[in-house]
C-alpha cells in the first residue's frame, strides 16, 4: 500500500505545552483519497495544484490540513490515518519544537520592562508562571466541570446583541437563551451560547469556511491571562487555541471544539465594561467593519483595562473565509485611539519584515510550474531588486495564476457605477 499512497507533511507545528498540533500535508495517490484522520478528528481535504505541477502523472492530488492532540502521540510521533473507499494507510508524523513560539518567548521576555504602565510591580515571568496553572485540565470529567464554571462566570457578562439587555440570570441546562426586553431567542449550541443568528451572519457577510485558525498564546498573553487569573479575558476571534483557559473567553465566528460564545466582532453580546482584557491576534483584517468592531471591543474593556491586539501589514491575501483589511501601525492605532490609550505599539518578532519575503516568495513559487519554479528561485535579490519593468514579460510574471495574482497583488483596482 505505500507504493499507491505517497505522503508529505508541510508543517508539522508542535507549540511546548499545548494539548493540539496544527498538521498540513498532501497525498498522491492511484486511489481517491476521501478521508485523512488524526485520532478522532477529520482533517479538511482541498486541492494542491502546486504539487499537480511537480506529480502530473498521479492520479490523485489531495491536499490537508488537520490538528492533532496529545493523545493521538506515541513517543515524538503523531499517529494519524489516511483512507480510500477501501484500504486504509497509517500515517506518522515526527513533530518539533516550534522554534517561533521560543523566539517569540525570549523576544517578550527581554522586552518586558517596556510594559511596565501594564504591569507596574507585578513580575511578569511570575504572571507567566500563573497561566500555566489556570489551563484547562486535560482529564475529561476534570475539564467538564471547569467549563461548567467557566460558562456560569460568562453567563455573568452576557447582554442581548439585538437591544443590549443584559440577561437574567441563565441557567446552564437550558437550550435557549430569551432576552425578557426585546423577545429574541438564541440558541445554546452544545455547551456553547451561539449569538450568530442568520440576520448577523448576512449583515456581516459571515460564511462557512472549512479552514482552520489555530494558534498559541505568546508569552505576553500569558502574562496578562496570569495578571487577570481571577477576571474575564477577551479573546475577540480566538480561533481554535492549542490551550485553553478558565478565565478567557474564546469568542468566535467558527464553531470550533473551543469556542464558548459564537457572535460577531461588530455587535459582542457582552455588558458594558466587563472585561478585565481583550486580546484580538490577526482578527481585524478579516473583520467587514474593523471600526465597528474596534469600538465594541473597547465598549466591553472596563476602566483601566487591557487592550492586546495586533494586525497584518504587509502580507498577502489570505481569507478565514474572507480578507478585508491590512493596516499599518498608525492605522490600528487610529481604530482604537479615541476609547484607548496606547501605551505601546512596534512589531513582534512574527511579524518581522522577513517573513513577508518569505511569504511572497513561496506563495509566489507554489502556482509555477516545475520548470519556471526552479528558475525563480535561482533569482538572486540583486536580480529582483532590480527595475521590476525590466522583469515584467518574464515567465515566472506571465504565466502567474489570476488567483495568485490577487494574492500578491502590489494595489488591486474595481470599476464600478452607483446604483439607481
């Protein structure tokens, strides 16, 4: 069987102290391939035409993305399977450190006393160390009644987003959430409240989308998740973190295994200022109105709280499931500067010019074919430094997809006419 199924892992991410493992690959094959798992959780199957390219004789192409737990790790692998409509093949991934999150870690560490107005005497390596304790518990029983305390205290915070009623007090065990002032009914979903009504999912172009957002938390989160270990914490787009804990609020349009309350940016179903702090990682961009948003989200900071947000600036085009908006730093600051003061604004070692390169680059090499990619790629930065009217008719421009196009596009344009 290995000799039909051929497979290869793009990003196998391991973030020290998480419970999940972001896994992205693709197979070719004799056979379709219609399921990849990784214990029980199903991986999102799409097409990879930049390996169609390299393989033009497979007969199938089938590109993943997945996310792998703790539990499904035997020694330093990660164990996962991939099925045809009748054969089955073990697949095994060997995971390591991610050398992002430990740069990232030294980068906050050293720079902590910059934060000093946020911090004042506190230590923020002891506030670290906090975090740590207030994670939710890996034992199931153990982690079910953690989140059973953890919804009662958000069941404290929650205000209607039709009327901005605060609730009465909400039992757990009920499948509907009512609001008493202006009659609107909103469902539970599972152990979750889910605000996402059809009328908001339309309003705010809010769709399905199969792709999967996950991260960790940096050490500087960590420090105000351990500053905040007996408030409530915001995490405004959470996406699907490979920790969670007690005293953050997972707030999502995507009903991932850890979300906790599903809503929109622009209309949170929270009271007025019942935030102790509020997190928003790479969320604004993929926001319709980031000013609308941006407000709400100061609304629900209380006096004197913290504001933790960062945004993309020079990257491309990336949609979960869509992609609005790139900022600069005076940008995202002007979203918040009449609700917020900004005590601190610059660029984390994510974010560092070099990974816009690195960026472009690749996704730039991924849609040429195998000739032209190679070519490319042996263009020294002098070669592309140089007048770009002078590389304008090569190949490696010419034959770019559309698609790709759009991705990497320097400006982008419309054309259009009001309407009556």
């Amino acid at each position: 069987m290995s000799e039909l199924i051929n497979y290869n892992f793009d990003e196998p991410s391991h973030y020290p102290g998480s419970n999940h493992f972001k896994v992205r690959g693709w197979i070719t094959s004799e056979k379709c391939v219609n399921q990849v798992t990784f214990g029980s959780r199903p991986a999102t199957l799409h097409d990879r035409p930049d390996v169609s390219s390299v393989f033009p004789d497979a007969n199938y192409v089938t590109g993943f993305i997945g996310i792998g737990a703790m539990a499904d790790l035997i020694g330093n692998e990660l164990i996962g399977n991939c099925e045809t409509l009748d054969s089955k093949v073990e697949i095994r991934v060997r995971l390591n450190p991610n050398k992002m999150f430990e740069l990232s870690k030294f980068e906050k560490f050293e720079k902590f006393e910059k934060f000093e107005k946020t911090f004042k005497n506190e230590d923020p390596r002891k506030l670290f160390d906090i975090a740590t304790q207030l994670e939710l518990d890996t034992d199931e029983v153990k982690q079910a009644k953690q989140r059973a305390e953890k919804l009662l205290k958000i069941s404290s915070v929650l205000a209607c987003p039709e009327c901005s009623s605060a609730f009465d007090s909400i039992e757990l065990t009920v499948e509907e959430v009512v609001c008493r002032e202006c009659g609107k009914v909103f469902p539970r979903k599972g152990r979750k409240f889910d605000f996402l009504s059809e009328q908001l999912r339309t309003k705010f172009n809010i769709t399905e989308t199969d792709n999967i957002s996950t991260r960790g938390h940096d050490p500087l989160a960590l420090a105000l998740i351990g500053k905040y270990k007996d408030g409530l914490i915001l995490d405004c787009g959470a996406g699907f973190p490979f920790v969670e804990y007690n005293n953050v609020v997972n707030y999502e349009i995507v009903d991932y295994p850890t979300t906790d309350v599903l809503g929109v940016g622009e209309t949170l179903p929270f009271k007025d200022a019942c935030f102790d702090a509020a997190f928003s990682f790479s969320v604004l961009e993929h926001v319709k109105d980031p000013f609308l948003c941006a407000k709400e989200i100061s609304r629900v900071l209380k006096p004197g709280g913290t504001l933790y947000c960062s945004t993309p600036f020079l990257q491309p085009l990336h949609a979960y499931p869509h992609h609005y908006y790139n900022m600069t730093s005076m940008g995202l600051q002007n979203l918040f500067a009449q609700d917020v003061e900004i005590l601190e604004s610059g660029v984390p070692i994510s974010g560092e010019p070099l990974f816009t390169l690195n960026w472009i680059i690749s996704s730039w090499a991924s849609d040429l074919d195998l000739e032209t990619k190679e070519r490319f790629l042996d263009l020294s930065l002098r070669d592309l430094a140089t007048n770009a009217h002078e590389l304008i008719e090569k190949d490696f421009v010419t034959t770019l997809s559309t698609a790709q196009k759009n991705v990497l596009a320097c400006t982008t344009m419309i054309l259009g006419r009001r309407k009556n």
